[in-house]
C-alpha cells in the first residue's frame, strides 16, 4: 500500500467534504455538485486508472473520519451564518 496516495487523496477529499459543511445553506446544493465531481474524478484517475484499490478506500474513510471530526470539533459550536447577518465590523452604514 502507497501511504503517499493515500495522505494525498485523504486530505483532498477531506477538504473537500469540510467545505460542504463550510458553505451557506442557500448555497449548499452547488458546493455538493461540485465536490461530487470533484471526488467522481479523484475516483477515477486514482481508482480505475492508477489501480490504487485499497488505498483509495483507506483514504476516503479516512477523510471521511477528518470530516466528522472537524465537525464534532468545530463545525457544531461555529454554525455557518447567512449572508443576509453578517456584520463587517469598521462599517458605519
């Protein structure tokens, strides 16, 4: 098993599930399109092309298990906040 592919593809996919969990609500649906076609080709070209089986299971549970513990660490006391409620502070309108 090459642990590079793994680290490599585990840390993408993670960020990429992390910033599903980032995105404003209203704005959750294209994030998903776009990360599913983001990991679509990671699954492709480390999958099928470069016969990396396991390691591509090992890394996607991996990033799997990376995105749970952003969000149990930090994504549930930080909630995202809509657009329409954020403040920018040194604006006097």
């Amino acid at each position: 098993m090459d642990w590079n592919y793994v680290a490599l593809i585990a840390v993408t996919a993670a960020l990429l599930l992390v910033m599903i969990q980032r995105t404003e609500p209203k704005r959750r649906r294209l994030a998903i399109f776009f990360v599913a076609v983001c990991l679509l080709v990671i699954r492709h070209n480390a999958f099928l092309k470069g016969n990396l089986h396991d390691e591509t299971l090992v890394a996607f549970l991996i990033a799997l298990l990376l995105s749970l513990l952003f969000w149990l660490l930090i994504g549930r006391y930080n909630p995202i906040k809509s657009e329409d409620n954020v403040q920018v502070l040194g604006m006097d309108d």
